[in-house]
C-alpha cells in the first residue's frame, strides 16, 4: 500500500455492555496495551494517509487514548449507536476530499493482522469494488453470513438475526472488515436503510447495495483467531493467552530462550534481543528494552527499564520506570530500581531500593541500601561516583552526593555529600562494656527463677 492511499475508520463507539465496565470496552488492555492500541497499530506498516477513530460511549476517555497511542489520529463522535454503517458515516466529513481507499476496523479486535490487510488490498488492485474480510468456522454463531454466488462473488451479507435456517448454514461469516473506495464507500452509506430486525444501519448493507450497481464485490478470508473480537472479560483473558502465546513463539524463533514460556508473560512493546534467557515467572510491564545476552532471573517484574548486554536481574528483582541498567550490571535478589542510572559493572546485589539515582562504573552497593528519596513533598537525586562501595543498610539521604572511590561504613546515615576516596561514617560509635553482658545474664535467670518459685506456691 502506498503513502497516500490509504485511509482507515476504527469503529470504537460501542458500550461493550458485557464487560460490565465503567471503563470503555477498546481501552481494556491486552498485553498492556488498549484493545484500541492494537487495532491503530496493525495499520501502522501500511502508512495511513487518515486514521479516524468513531468514539460514542466513553468518548472523552478513549479521544484521550487516541490522542497517546496514535497522535496522528483523527476522533469523530456517533452520540447514539445507531448501527456500524452510521458509525462510519460520522467519519464522512472527514474523508470528503479524500479520493483513496478506506478500510474499516473495529476497535474490540486486536488480532488483524497487518498481512490480511495486504492481501485484501490485492483484491482491490485485482478490481474488486468493496472488498470483505471473511472467515470460515464450524462454530459460526451470531457472526453475519457471507453469500458467495458465481464462483468467489461475494453477493449479500446476512445478518445472523436476519438469516433464514439455510442461511445460517453458512459457515463463512463477516469478521467486519471493510475496504472500499472513499467515495463508494460512502455513497453506499447513503443509501443503507434500518428495515432489520435490529433497526440498525448495517454496514454489511453497502454489499447487496453495490451488487445492485453491477458491482464487484470479494471475499478475503483469514484465520478464525484474527477476527477473534471481545465481548467479555473471559475473552479478554482468552484474547490475553493468544496474544502471549504468539509473542512467546515470537521471541524463541528469534533466539531468546524462555525455560518456561507459559510463565513469561510480555507487553505488546516488549523489546528482547537473543541469546537473552528469560527464567520462569517473569512479568514484563509495558516500555522494557533487553540488549543481547541479558539474563532475567525468576520472580522478576520489569517496567519502562532498560538493559545492556550481560546484565543479570534478579531472581525476585523488579525495575520501574526509568531504571537504565549498563553493561554487566547485577540487579539481585529483593531489590528495586526506579529512574536510575546504573553504569558498566554495578552491582545492587541483594535487599535495596535505588531511586532517582545515578551510580558511577564499577561500584558496589551494599545489602539493604536505601536511597532516601522523597521527603514526603519531593524527589530528590542521589549521586554515587565510579569505584564507590556503599557498605551495608546505607541510608542516603537524598540530596546527596558520593564521590568517586569513597566508602560508606555499614549502618550509616549519609545527609552529608562525601569526597572523592573519603570513608564516610555515620553512625552510633560502639562501647563495649566488659563482663556486663554476663552480669545482665545471671541477673535475669535469677528473676526468671524466682518467679517460677512464686507460681508453685
Ligand atoms: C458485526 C457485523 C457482523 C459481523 C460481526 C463481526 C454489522 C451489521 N454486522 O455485527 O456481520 O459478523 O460484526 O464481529 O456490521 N459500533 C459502533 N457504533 C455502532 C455500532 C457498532 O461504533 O453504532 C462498533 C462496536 O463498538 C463494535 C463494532 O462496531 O466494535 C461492531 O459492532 P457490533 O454491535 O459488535 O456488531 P455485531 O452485531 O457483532
Ligand atoms: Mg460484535
């Protein structure tokens, strides 16, 4: 498909009453990314001259997350859903001067793949008029019905409310997508009544429409589990086990390896390179980025991070937004990064919380080291120079700053910027009392002892 000739309509103004949501159906995320998102991405690598999303229900929220996922995105408003060929038609304003193809989709289908779309351009370029996305299932349900005549003519589309029992014999359904010339397409439109059982416009109308004008419409058909559309939350969690099933093959056929692949669970976004090893149990939030060769421990859960090549995470390690991890970096056990930088070789072994932090080349920082960042109103920077070893149950009070090659003893409580190669220590100096831990002893058993005696009186 060329730059310019192609404009797409995604149908999202539908309530989605079975979600039993205050929150509309297309924003309801599969693999952390809205339902919506994923119909605006598979247009992506056909270089949408026009992108018009149609919002009804929930309008404000999902123009908001239009305007996130696909800033170039137009949204138009349909205020009463009065049936998917009057949504389009709220796009029509929109595409007047508009002389290329538009192709509909639905918001509440994530799966099309952006190949099917190809392939129903083909048929365009092979002269059908209205080309229709099509399916073949044995189990064809309440989906509308395509009648094929004269060889692969696609001749009407029969709603399944509509359809006599020969009719709904048919397996072949309408998965919705739509792809014709603008100004065919909304000629069609126009001419789409609501005489139906429903009393909707149909979109599915505009086939019999064209067919009547001696044109030629087609049928493309998919794979069933492309068309999969959501209604409910269980096919929420069923759309969510495709997704990650496919993304899960996806990375092993590009060299990751995943001991347990049924146990990884991946965003839409999710950037890993090869010969990264992913061990069971990791949770990969929206926004992470793996270099090669990067090593993520079981029990982890990742978010808007970043890793360089050779890093190990975790076991039981979890990286917020902002955490830039370089080089060989160790990330261990119970530890927690947010909007840091760690440099070449730093290792948080076990225990800490590192926030709003940059850590020099090769440094250490002890078991249990907190940066203190929020003082209840703000954040603030903790800075940590190359070759630094941070001693055990650190509290750097943040803003603060340690140099390169300084130390901190165990235990302290840094409030004070340290020089470069200094020992920092801030804590309780320790007393030892001879001989006191003994007479503590001996005079506690004897208390213990005597009241013993008391009780059996
Ligand atoms: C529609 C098709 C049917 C097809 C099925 C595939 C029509 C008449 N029927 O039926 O042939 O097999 O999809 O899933 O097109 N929407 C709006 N505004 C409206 C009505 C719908 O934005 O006024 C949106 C919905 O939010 C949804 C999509 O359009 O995303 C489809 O609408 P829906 O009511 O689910 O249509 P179906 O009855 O399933
Ligand atoms: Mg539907």
């Amino acid at each position: 498909m060329t730059q310019s000739s192609h404009a797409f309509v995604i149908l999202a103004a539908g309530k989605g009453s079975r979600m039993l949501s205050d929150r509309p159906k297309v924003l309801h995320q599969v693999g952390s990314l809205p339902l919506l998102g994923h119909a605006l991405r598979s247009t992506e690598p056909l270089n949408p001259a026009r992108l018009i999303v149609v919002a009804g229900h929930g309008a404000e929220a999902v123009e908001a997350a239009t305007a996130r996922l696909a800033p170039a995105a137009r949204t138009v408003r349909q205020t009463e859903q009065l049936g998917t060929a009057h949504a389009v038609d709220q796009a029509r304003d929109l595409l007047a001067d508009f002389d290329g193809d538009v192709t509909v989709l639905y918001g509440d289908t994530p799966f099309i793949r952006t190949e099917t779309l190809e392939r129903m351009n083909a048929a365009r370029q092979d002269g059908a008029d209205v080309v229709i996305l099509g399916f073949d299932t044995p189990d064809p349900g309440r989906y509308g019905r395509l009648m094929i005549t004269d060889g692969d003519r696609l001749h009407r589309i029969v709603e399944f409310k509509d359809a006599s029992p020969e009719e709904r014999a048919v397996t072949l359904c309408n998965s919705g997508v739509v792809m014709a010339p603008a100004a065919l397409l909304f000629d069609l439109i126009a001419q789409v009544g609501n005489a139906n059982a429903s009393e909707e416009y149909y979109l599915t109308d505009i086939v019999g429409l064209a067919n009547d004008r001696g044109l030629t419409c087609r049928a493309v058909t998919c794979d069933p589990a492309e068309t999969l559309g959501i209604n409910t939350r269980a096919e929420l969690a069923g759309a969510e086990a495709v997704f990650q099933a496919a993304r899960r093959a996806e990375l092993m056929a590009a060299g990751v390896t995943l001991t347990a692949p049924e146990t990884v669970f991946l965003s839409a976004d999710t950037r890993i390179d090869p010969d990264c090893v992913i061990e069971p149990n990791v949770v990969f939030g929206p926004g992470v980025t793996l270099a090669p060769n990067v090593t993520i421990r079981s029990f982890s859960h990742l978010e808007g991070a970043t890793v360089a090549s050779g890093a190990v995470v975790g076991p039981y390690a979890r990286l917020r937004p902002g955490a830039r991890l370089s080089e060989d970096t160790r990330v261990g056990n119970f530890v927690e990064v947010k909007n840091a930088d760690l440099a070449r070789g730093v290792k948080v072994n076990h225990l800490s919380y590192i926030g709003d932090a940059e850590i020099g080349p090769a440094s250490n920082i002890g078991a249990g080291t907190i940066t203190c960042n929020y003082d209840g109103f703000l954040k603030h920077k903790t800075s940590i120079g190359s070759e630094v070893f941070i001693g055990s149950n650190t509290m750097l009070v943040a803003p603060v700053s340690i140099g390169d090659g300084a130390n901190t003893g165990s235990g302290s409580v840094i409030t004070r910027d340290v020089p470069e190669g200094a020992l920092a220590i801030a804590r309780a100096r320790q007393d030892n009392k001879p001989g006191l831990a003994t007479r503590l002893r001996d005079m506690l058993r004897q208390k213990k002892a005597a009241l013993a005696a008391e009780k059996q009186e």
